[in-house]
C-alpha cells in the first residue's frame, strides 16, 4: 500500500516524495529496569523493618552485580527515599515511612519521567501524514503519560510489600528473600 501524499511502501518504510527519501526504520527494544529494581529495592528495604541491608544482600536479591545497586541506591538517596548507615552492621535502610513512598516518587528518581511513548523525531514533512502525525498524537501520547503518573502516584511500597508478604503466604514461604 502507497501513501497518498508520499508513494511511501508501507512495508519498505521509505518516502521518496518530491526527492526526500526517509531512511529504513529500525527497531530498537531498549529496556531500562532501573525503576522495577528500585521498587524491589525499596519493597525489601522495608520488609527489612528498619535494619540496614547491605548492596549484596540487595543485589542477590534482585540477581544483579552490587555496583549496580549502590548506584541506583545513591540516585535513591539523592531522592531522599534511601539513607545509608556506615560501619560494621551497616546498609540502606527506608529515609521515610513507606507508606509516603509512592512508585511515581520511585520513577522520578531513578530518571524514568522521559517520555513514555517517544515519537519518532524526523517526520518527512512532505507527507501529509509526516507533518501532521506528530500534533495529532501528541495530546493521546501526553494522556498516556498522565495516565501511567496519576497510577503510580496511587501505590506505595508500603501496600507493595503487603502484597509480596501476602502472595508469600499463600506459596507457603517464610524466607526473607531468595
């Protein structure tokens, strides 16, 4: 199928309107899971009740290198949702109740608030759908974003780690974390 502005081939995704030609589209599969190793981070913290955790203990918890929580624990502390406590017996713990935490504060500190839904930078503004797509998505892409926030702004570690200690229970596990 042809665009009708551009004779743009659906399946090649090129445009050779009026001379411009668009150059293939590739798909790139980027996951960043720096925002569900916080709130694992965050929920074991608070199962802790108050006793620091050490990064290995977090990272064998979460099956990471420890370098990568200590990292992610100082964008935390940055955030002022982690704390350290040095010396022998030391670890993070909790800065503040869990119950104050909320998963939109956990994706605003770890640098998740990029948009959800990127859109495509360099349109070919020959094409009618080229130079109108953006504006035309913008607004549903902004509701999605808005959507995704007001959600996460509606859970906290604290009912988070309820839930894991619940699900834990019903398996028939008592353990602290594997």
């Amino acid at each position: 199928m042809r665009c009708a502005g551009c004779q743009a081939l659906d399946a090649a995704l090129m445009c050779d309107y009026a001379g411009y030609t668009l150059p293939p589209v590739k798909r790139l599969i980027l996951v960043n899971t720096r925002f569900a190793v916080a709130v694992h981070v965050l929920t074991l913290l608070e199962q802790s009740r108050g006793e620091p955790v050490t990064s290995e203990y977090l990272a064998g918890s979460v099956n990471t290198n420890p370098s990568l929580i200590r990292r992610l624990l100082s964008q935390l502390a940055r955030a002022r949702l982690t704390t350290s406590q040095m010396g022998s017996g030391g670890g993070a713990l909790l800065a503040k109740p869990a119950n104050t935490i909320t998963l939109l504060d956990v994706y605003r500190a770890v640098g998740e608030d990029a948009d959800v839904i990127p859109m495509h930078s360099a349109p070919n503004p020959h094409c009618v759908v080229g130079r109108n797509i953006q504006a035309v998505l913008e607004t549903r892409f902004d509701a999605a974003e808005r959507a995704l926030q007001q959600e996460l702004a509606r859970t906290t570690i604290a009912e988070l780690t309820g839930d894991v200690t619940r699900r834990d229970r019903r398996r028939g596990s008592g353990s602290r974390a594997s």
